[in-house]
C-alpha cells in the first residue's frame, strides 16, 4: 500500500509486479494494466482478487488505485468531471514513473466510461482498454443522477454509520460514510450531470483494440453493441449469460479467462501505444452481441444497493 501525491490529490495505489514469465514480450515491453474502478461504494479492492492478482500471475505490470475521493484516496469538494479523471489518471502515473509506459486500461462500471475517455484523450499512451459493464448513453447519465440524489437525500444526518460501527461493521460503516461525504460534500453529483454523452465519431476515433464484457440482462448491452458497431478495432463483445451489471463480483472464472486472453493478444500485437496491430472486429461477434441485445430482457439495474457503481 501506498499513498502517491499527483497534481491536487494524494492517491490510494497498489502496484502488483508480474510474478510470472510472459509467455510472449517481457514485462517490461508490455503496457502496464491499469484497474479504474466504478462510482461511490466502489474502490480499488473490487478488483484485487477476481482480476488483478490473476492479471499479475499472467506476467503484467499491475497499477490499482481509488479515484479522486474514493477509498482512501483524498477528497477534495471539487474534481469529479471526466476531465479531471483523467487528467488525475495521467498525473498519478508519471508521479509513479510511468508516464511513457504504454497502458492498457481495465474499466468497471463508471471506471470503463474514464477508460474510454483516456483513450480519446491520449491515444499515443492508451495501447488496449478492457471495458466491464461501461455505461455509455445519456439516459444512464439521467438515472445515476437520480439515484445519486436520493441516495444523498437518504445519507444526509443519517445516523446509519454510527450504527453499523455499533454493531461492529466497520467496512459498511466506512463505506456509508464515504458515499456520504462524496454525494453531500463534493460536486460529484453535479459533476456528473454535466457528463459528455459519447458519439458515434468519437468510437470512430479509437485506435486501440477494445474488450467489452456485459452481463446478458444488463440494460447497458445496446450501448456496448452500438459501441462495437462503431469503432474499429472491437476484438469481441462478450455477454455473459444469467448475469446483470455486476459481472465482476459474480462471473469471476468466466471474465478472468476473457480478460487475460485479451491482454495477451493486446501484448503480443505490440507494446507501444499507436503502433500495435490492432485486430479488426469480427462481424459474428458483433451479431452475435446484437442478437443477445436484441433477444435478452434489458431488466437489471446498475445499481449496488441504494447506490450506483
């Protein structure tokens, strides 16, 4: 463990080591695998067990971090844009000597919507993103905001975290009170209301190859399938069968297998950022994920418990 000032923000990191040989490029020529987590309940942890250590093991550089106010990550009121999310991304790994190292970026949740974004901002650093469940449209936008408000609503004087501390349930406690200093003491409610809604030039202007992993009743398929219809170098869109938005907490086996296939392709075509051999989409799998999209119930919700990640 670790804390790293970057820019404004002393940032919570975890860097894992590739404990194993890369059956392909060393290490040292691969990106490095960055982890961006989801919203206000979530943090670098979520990922520790079902994808980093196994990512590591593989024989990649692992850099796992809490975003700008999450986990114990500091909390300044301000920040919380998409903007700033990257700029912090980009400030903490040149703070930890990376800042010329190819990355490949692993998104969960609202942490593959920041992927997304970094790879559009940078493009010369950003070699591979692997995006989990990523919310994409404008109307998943007007429902965090909705979710985010009445959770705020419902945190606000609440007695709930010296009661769970009381009963001894000290992660809950703390998590409570972090969503609730996040939702009723920063902008990030407001910053996310301001999101930018991506469009379909800007999926054109990926150059990177793309992962996108979904749960079969996840209301997020259509934008992942629009996605995939758009950018040019969609390796796969994976849909998991009997699963909603929470397919890294519940399909660890599955996506641990999808995931590490995709870092090694991504290695293998080529360490640098801009100059890999990126694997053009294949048309069965972007039917493929249309027909799951057009077929499975759109019926889950992105939400963990009152609160959205």
């Amino acid at each position: 463990m670790a804390f790293v000032p970057a820019g404004d923000v002393r940032f919570h990191v975890q860097r894992l080591p590739a404990t194993a040989p890369a059956a392909g490029p060393d290490a040292a020529d691969r990106p490095v695998v960055v982890f961006l987590h989801g919203l206000v309940v979530d943090n670098l942890s979520s990922f520790y067990c079902p994808l980093a250590v196994p990512v590591a093991r593989a024989g990649h550089e692992v850099v796992l971090y809490d975003l700008r106010g999450h986990g114990r990550t500091e909390r300044p009121a301000t920040g919380y844009d998409s903007r700033t999310a990257v700029r912090d991304l980009f400030a903490l790994l040149g703070a930890l000597g990376l800042g010329r190292r190819p990355v490949h970026l692993v998104g969960n949740s609202y942490g593959g919507t920041l992927a997304l974004h970094a790879a559009l901002a940078r493009p010369d650093l950003v070699a591979g993103l692997t995006l989990l469940e990523p919310p994409l449209s404008g109307a998943w936008v007007d429902n965090m905001v909705d979710t985010l408000s009445a959770a705020a609503l419902g945190l606000e004087g609440s007695a709930v975290p010296a009661e769970l501390l009381a009963l001894r349930l000290r992660k809950a406690a703390n998590l409570t009170a972090i969503a609730d200093d996040l939702l009723n003491r920063t902008t990030l409610i407001d910053d996310v209301a301001a999101s930018r809604t991506f469009t379909p030039a800007d999926y054109a202007g990926l150059r990177c190859p793309v992962l996108i992993v979904c749960g079969e009743h996840s209301e997020l398929v259509p934008g992942a399938v629009e996605l995939a219809r758009h950018a040019p170098h969609v390796t796969a869109v994976e849909i998991l069968p009997g699963l909603g938005h929470d397919v890294l907490k519940e399909s660890s086996g599955a996506l641990r297998a999808a995931v590490l296939a995709h870092l090694e392709a991504t290695a293998t075509a080529g360490a640098g950022a801009g100059e890999h051999t990126a694997t053009t989409a294949t048309t069965a799998a972007t039917t493929a994920a249309t027909t799951t999209a057009a077929t499975a119930p759109a019926r889950s919700r992105s939400r963990a418990g009152a609160l959205v990640r």
